[in-house]
C-alpha cells in the first residue's frame, strides 16, 4: 500500500469558502488535508497563513499547498520566500497544467475574487493531475534556488 498523499490548505478572511472546496477536492483525490485558516467572520493576515503553509512543505510534513485569499499574488509572494516552496497563482487551466508541468510548482495560490468558488475545485485537479515533465525543465527548476556565494 502506498504511503498517503498529504496536503496542507490555508487562507485568509477572503479565501474561507474556496480553501473549504480545496480541502474537499484535496480529500475526495485521496489526500490526508491540514486546513488553517480564520473562520467565518474573522480576518487574517494572508502572510501568516501563508508562510505556515510554506513551513510545512519546506519542512516535509505535506508535499502540496494550496493557497487562498482575495488574489491569490500575496499569498504567492509570501509563500515562494521559503526555500523548496514553489507557489504558483493559478487562473486558468493553462497556468495549472504549465505551473506543474514546467515549473514543478508544489503550491497552488487561487484568488477567490478572482477565479471563484466553483472554479478552484476544476484548477486544482488540473494542476495535482498533471505531472513534471523534468528534462529541460528539471534544468531550469534547479537554477529557481538562488545559489549562496561563498563567504572569505
């Protein structure tokens, strides 16, 4: 048997609705789904919900995230400060499936003003079912760590 797929979802007072269709998407693909975020009514700071995320893929207690707020960019930028994390702001199928496939993104960043509800359940699949296609790519992954110069 193999080992579960884990998943972590977070969002901000702007995404609750979309990260609860993430998790319900995440978990009927078979995932084992940690959710953060505020409940209904309560604000949050898209950064902190953003960086736990990222915290638990660069620590290896999930292997993909998913992101909501308003946008989806704050997230991203918050969340791709953190080494290994590659977070992506999906909008279309065409972002999913190029995110994975050329990019190796292992967290999803949807904007709930902007893709809506409905449609972050149909992205999602998109971009978990598509898979790296490395060669060139793999290369071009590899150079998106910055490389730390030697200290004298």
């Amino acid at each position: 048997m193999s080992e579960k797929k884990r998943a972590v979802v977070g969002s901000d007072h702007a995404g609750i609705a979309g990260r609860k269709r993430a998790v319900e998407t995440l978990r009927s693909l078979g995932y084992e789904v940690e959710e953060l975020g505020p409940d209904e009514g309560e604000s949050a700071d898209y950064p902190d919900l953003a960086h736990q995320v990222a915290s638990r893929i660069e620590g290896g207690q999930a292997s993909t995230g998913v992101l909501v707020c308003g946008t989806g960019q704050g997230m991203a930028m918050a969340a791709n400060r953190h080494p290994g994390v590659r977070a992506a702001v999906i909008t279309d199928e065409f972002t999913a499936e190029m995110s994975r496939g050329h990019n190796n993104a292992n967290v999803a960043c949807f904007g709930e003003r902007v893709v809506g509800v409905a449609q972050i359940a149909e992205l999602l699949t998109k971009f978990l079912g598509t898979e790296f296609e490395g060669g060139r790519h793999a290369r071009r992954v590899d150079k998106i760590e910055p490389s730390v110069p030697e200290r004298s």
